[in-house]
C-alpha cells in the first residue's frame, strides 16, 4: 500500500498583496484622520494667536472644523 502525498504550494500574501487585510486594518482612513488631526491642531493654534481675527478667519476655522465632524462621522459609520 502506497499513499500518495500531495503537494500543495501556497502562495505567500504579504500586506501589500493581500488587499482583504488591508482593507480591514483600515490603513487610509486612519492615516487620513490623523492628518485631520494635526491640520485641526495647527489651524485651532494659528486661530488662537491671532491678535483680532476678522469674520473671514473665524469662519475658515468653522469650515475646518465641519468637515471633521463630518469626516470623523464617515470613519466611525464604515464597518
């Protein structure tokens, strides 16, 4: 009685060629919300030391601001 071994090669996935694990570690957004992050700040601390900010400077911080809650909601609602 002879058994017969099979031989199966399996092609080794690596984070760059394994797109469903990239997908689930969620690399862009989380890279993409921490920018949002250092832009807030920064903006947040240009704003503060501005002697007299004018109506124009208020409401790009306000932008700023918006488009967080709006980002932040996006990331937060994706499964």
């Amino acid at each position: 009685m002879s058994e017969e071994i099979k031989v199966v090669e399996v092609e080794r996935r690596s984070w760059y060629n394994n797109p469903e694990g990239f997908d689930k570690w969620r690399i862009f957004p989380r890279i993409l919300i921490t920018l949002y992050g250092v832009m807030f700040y920064k903006t947040c601390d240009w704003f503060m030391t501005l002697p007299d900010p004018t109506n124009s400077q208020s409401a790009f911080v306000s932008v700023i601001v918006g488009a967080g809650a709006a980002w932040f909601g996006l990331y937060l609602g994706k499964k």
